[in-house]
C-alpha cells in the first residue's frame, strides 16, 4: 500500500493540474464552446481509460449491483458537475463562483463525518478546513468585499451546488474504492459519464467544432484529458481510499492558489499582498488537517 507521504505528493499533483486547468481551458474555449470542450476531454480521456483497462485489467470482475453504482457516480461527477458548472459560470462571477466551489471540503467533510459516518471528525479537520477556506476569501476578494445575490443569484446557488454535487461524489465513492483497485473505479466511472454525456453533444456544430480546432486547442484537450481527468480522477479516489475524504478534499483549496500562480506567472494577472497571505493560510489550513493527529468532536 503506498506510504501517506506518497498519496500526499500525488494530491499535489492533482491540486497542480487541476489548478493550471482553468489557463488550459481557456485556450480550448477559444474555439469550443464549454460544453464542447468538456465532452472532448472526457471522450478521450474515457478511451485512455479504457485502453488500459483491457491491457491491465482484462479479467477484473465488478459486481453487476457495483456497476449500476458506477453509472450514478457517473452521472454524478462527470455529466452533472460540468453541466452545472459551465451552466452557472455564465451567470454569476469568477469571484463568486471560486468561493462558493471552494466550500466543497467543508460539505465533503460533514457528509462523510456526519451523515455517513466514515470517518470521525477531530478540531484539525475543522480548523484546517476554515483556515483554508479564509485563505480562498483573501486570495480571490484581494481584502475587498464580496456580494452575492441579486444579478448573480442563479448562478450563485448553481456553483453552490456544484460544490455539493462533488462532495457527494467524492463521499459516495468510498465504499467503491475500500472494494476495488481506484483506477478501475473511476475508469468505469468516467467512461459511464461520458456515454451519459455523449447524445447531449453530438451535433453538426460538435463536428464542426472539431474539424476547425487548432493544434493549440488539441494539445490543451489532451493535456485535460490526460492529466486533468486519467491522472487526477484516478489519484482523487486513491486519496480517499488511503487517507479519507475530508483530508483528499482540502487539496481542492489548493486549486485556485496554483490558478492565481499561474495567472500572475503567465498572464500577468495582478496580485497584492492579501494574495500572498491568502496563499500561505490555504497551505497551513491543508497542513493541519493532515496532521493525524487531533480530538474528536
């Protein structure tokens, strides 16, 4: 089984990818739509998948009741969470939506704490997690006040619940990867969404889309699809098999400080000092709740 120190240096993996994701995507958007660019993305990723499914592990046996598990996880974390996500993007704020999105860990460590009973619940998980979140506040407000409501109410709840839609997926899984190899699980998983996906998507339009995409926009589809969805999806699951949901979740407050790194590194996006204090309390928040250490509630 790999050391903890291990799965920690692959969740940073994942944080970085995921992280550098939004730069990625934004060159793919340029000539895909988000709906388009996703279903690319899974598509391949759905074939890597395979493919090495049926080299690595041609006589794996899933029970048939495990299967129809798979599809709804699928449809959970594949399907749903982008079509909520890229549907409440267009309708509320970059801020807003990255604030919400980060309550994810918060949800992901109550559900499996409290409604599943998982896991238990110790004053790291706690304090790591609102140590984190308040680092997300400073990194994206940059000290300023934010508002929610009114003009952006829609897609505020939208990204609220997407924020949900992946606690419940990361949770969900558990049972799933305590029972079978990780990989497997979410290779059958992302496959399962995909096929979902598939008829919302095939259109003349898709096919244009595809035909008129550039080499840049191929290599950025490629780079999602390996990186982003293989590697991180299938290091997602290991995580919460090894060190427990509400641990794997808080790499996900380390998404968006990468995206600002990357931003200011490459796009000359601005930064302050609210930026820098809030980047270090996401880092010390993650590091509490990897301390084992911790009394429970």
């Amino acid at each position: 089984m790999p050391s903890r120190a291990n799965i920690y240096i692959g969740l940073f993996g994942v944080a970085f990818f995921w992280g550098t994701s939004w730069a990625a995507s934004k060159i793919g958007l340029r000539e895909l739509t988000p709906i388009h660019l996703a279903v690319l993305r899974f598509t391949i990723a759905s074939i890597i998948f395979f493919c090495m499914v049926r080299i690595f592990y041609k006589n794996y046996v899933i029970e048939k009741k495990d299967k129809i598990w798979m599809w709804f996880l699928g449809f959970l974390g594949v399907t749903l969470y982008f079509f909520i996500q890229y549907t409440g993007l267009n309708m509320t704020t970059t801020v807003n939506s990255s604030i919400l999105i980060a309550t994810s860990p918060i949800f992901t460590m109550f559900l499996s704490t409290k409604l599943f009973h998982h896991e238990k619940l110790t004053y790291n998980n706690l304090l790591g997690a609102f140590v984190a979140f308040a680092g997300v506040l400073m990194v994206f407000t940059g000290g300023k006040g934010v508002s929610f409501g009114g003009n952006t109410l829609i897609g505020d709840i939208l990204a609220l619940l997407n924020s949900v839609v992946w606690a419940f997926f990361t949770v969900l899984g558990k049972s799933l990867v305590d029972k079978y190899d990780p990989f497997v699980v979410m290779a059958y998983i992302n496959i399962y969404g995909t096929i979902i996906m598939l008829p919302i998507v095939f259109t003349p339009s898709f096919i244009s889309s595809i035909k008129a995409a550039s080499i840049s926009t191929w290599s950025c589809v490629l780079y999602l699809a390996v990186f982003c969805s293989v590697y991180s999806y299938y290091m997602w699951y290991k995580g919460i098999k090894i060190i427990g949901a509400p641990q794997t979740a808080m790499f996900n407050y380390i998404n968006p400080v990468v995206a600002v790194i990357i931003g200011v590194l490459l796009l000359k996006e601005d930064w302050n000092t609210y930026t820098l204090i809030g980047g270090i309390l996401v880092f010390i928040g993650v590091y509490i709740t990897s301390v084992r250490k911790g009394n429970k509630l």
